[in-house]
C-alpha cells in the first residue's frame, strides 16, 4: 500500500473530513439508453499549439475559440499537439469538420459522464477517460472527462477545465531541445498524455490511503456516528474513483491491440507500461476497499466494545444495588407487628449492616476481576 508522506494529527483527520458536505457529482450519472447526454454551453477559453520536432520548437496560444491557426500549423510536417481548454460545441464541430473527424467521435467529446473507452475509426484514434483532482477541503475527488484523438502527424485533447491539468511535465519536456519527445512521432505524444494522467492517479490513491489509515486510528480514539460518517464519506470517494479508472485498463489494452498505422511499433511497450501501472493502480484502490472494510469492523467493534464497558458498569451497580433494595424494602413494609420497627438503635445497625454488606460486594467482584 501506498505509504503517507505525512502524518497528520488525529484530531485534524475529524476535523477536516467532513461527512455532512453533500456531492453534487453522482455516483452514478450517465444512461446510454436515455441517448447522449450533451454538456452545457461553454466559451472556449483557450487553444495551446505545440508545434516541434527534434530541431524545431514552436509554441502559440489562441484564445477566444479562434481555429484558424491550427489549420496553419497542421499544413506543416513537424508533429502538433493541440490542446483545447474548455469545450464548446462551434470550436469542437469546427476542428472535427475540417479534420475529417467522425461525427460519433464528436459526440463522445461533446458528451459527459462516459466511461473511459478506446475507439479506431477512420483514420484517427480516439480516446476518452477521467482526469482527476484531490479536493484538500472536502477530501472528495473531481474529475474532469477528457478526449484525446490520435492523427497522422497530431494530436489533439479536449479539456473541461481551463485552470488545471496534469500536462505540465509534458510542455516542459516539449521546451527541452533533442528531448525524447521532440524526437518521436505523434503516437509517443499520445501515450505521453496517457502516462501522465495514470500517473496523476496514484497522488489520488495516496491522499485517499493517508485519510484512511488515520481513519483507522481515529475510530480507535473516538468511535461516534460523525466517524462512521467519515468512513461512509471515504467508501464513496474511494468507490467512484475506482469506478472511473477500471475501465481506463481495457482502454490502454486497445491501443495494445490495435493495428493501426498510426502507431509504431516501438511504441507498443510503452503503452505496455501504461497498461501495467493502470492494472496497479487498480489493484491498490482494491487494497484501500479491503482497507475501509476493515474499518468499518473496528468502527463497530469500537462501539460495541464501549456498550459492553457501559452494560458492564450498570451490572455492577444493579448487582450492588440489589440486596441493599431488597433490605430497605423489608422495613419500609408498613406491618404493626415488626419488632425491630422499635429498636432504638435499628436503624443505625441496618446502615452499617448495608454497608458492611455493599463492602463485602465489591471486595468480592474485585478477587473475581469482574470489574
């Protein structure tokens, strides 16, 4: 399991995870039978044209939705990257139309909420899955779709969120004169952007297994309805993030199988790599799932454990109560003929008789170890 690299203070676990903010992402939130779901309008925010090859480096940012330049750049030879920073219909129907895009690969970027999935239609590859982000102040995850189609000699990615991204190591290696990427074709490109996205999905697993671990030594302190809450709260996130990245391993084994021409075959062990750090990136979210069931044990075990301690305790003072109640209710009988009702010094001897008694009791239960 991944190992936290720093260890927070249990009280800030209970303080910071807080179970009573409400998801407005579902679970849950796409029906294939209902038809494309369709995502709302946005403003294209910006376009990032990387133009390069081993010698040559050019780098240009249209905003305002313009295509016009990608048009001027794809005429070239080099290998193109572009990267497309907030989806709106017009640029996205634009580039696909001019691109000779199909139409069904349109509908998939314009779409939300879709499975991660790898197609091969016409002379493009396309692909599609989540990019995901670990909220500090919620401990919830967000993600973001993004879609990535593979050309002859470019790239292109589709991103919702114009304010962050995962790409930022790839740009600075694009910068770098004779890099390794400078020196490939567009498909090394494309598995650049896979790789760094898996990658990226390890820091989620991270921050999840360090909140749960501490978690688990939270409940042991302090075993309440709020930490059940908490743990409730982490079983989701830790659920829909493995529900957003099992498909993303079947994606990677399609450029695996895949021969299209577009991809060299030096590339393929690459995508190799890829596929294993996706399938372990899998197996650790199903660690962290075996992890929060455990949990969740100890939860239960921690409350039941308490209910014994507070059952035990009324025992006791029941179990002591008992024979005392038992005396006062003799004499508290209203009957005329009790002869130790006139005893001058009866009540001071049934006081002490108690005591010695009760005395007598614990002294008992204490050889016993029964509290």
């Amino acid at each position: 399991m991944v190992k936290p690299n720093r260890i927070l203070p249990i009280q800030d676990v209970l303080e910071t995870l807080n179970p009573f903010k409400v998801r407005k992402q579902r679970l849950m939130n796409y029906n294939p039978a209902t038809g494309p779901i369709t995502r709302k309008q946005t403003v294209c925010e910006k376009i990032t044209i990387f133009n390069y090859r081993h010698d040559h480096f050019e780098e240009e940012t249209v905003k305002g939705g313009s295509t016009e330049p990608i048009f001027k750049h794809l005429d070239s030879k080099n290998t193109v990257w572009i990267n497309v920073d907030g989806i709106n219909r017009e640029t996205v129907h634009d580039i696909c139309m001019r691109l000779n895009i199909h139409i069904l690969l349109e509908d998939d970027i314009m779409s939300v909420g879709q499975r991660a999935k790898m197609d091969e239609i016409g002379e493009h590859l396309f692909c599609l899955l989540p990019m995901m982000y670990f909220n500090q102040d919620t401990c919830t995850i967000e993600q973001e779709q993004v879609s990535i189609v593979l050309g002859k000699n470019f790239v292109i990615s589709f991103q919702e969120d114009a304010e962050r991204d995962v790409f930022n190591h790839i740009r600075d290696k694009l910068r770098i004169n004779n890099s390794r990427i400078r020196g490939a074709g567009a498909d090394y490109l494309c598995y650049s952007l896979l790789d760094v996205i898996v990658d990226s999905y390890y820091s989620i697993i991270e921050k999840l297994g360090e909140r749960i671990e501490l978690m688990e030594d939270a409940v042991q302190h302090q075993a309440n309805t709020r930490a059940q809450a908490r743990i409730n709260l982490l079983r989701r996130e830790l659920l829909l993030f493995k529900r957003a990245i099992a498909p993303v391993r079947e994606l990677v084994n399609g450029f695996l199988k895949s021969d299209s021409e577009l991809l060299e075959e030096r590339t393929t062990k690459y995508f190799k790599d890829v596929h294993d750090h996706i399938i372990q990136a899998n197996d650790l979210a199903e660690n962290y799932r075996d992890v929060i069931l455990t949990v969740q044990d100890l939860y239960h075990t921690q409350i039941n454990l308490k209910m014994n301690e507070i059952m035990k305790v009324l025992a006791v003072v029941t179990t002591l109560m008992a024979p005392l109640t038992f005396i006062a209710g003799i004499y508290g009988m209203n009957f005329d003929n009790m002869p130790e009702l006139h005893t001058q010094n009866g009540y001071y001897f049934t006081m002490l008789f108690m005591l010695i008694m009760l005395i007598a009791m614990i002294i008992f239960f204490k050889k016993k170890k029964w509290f």
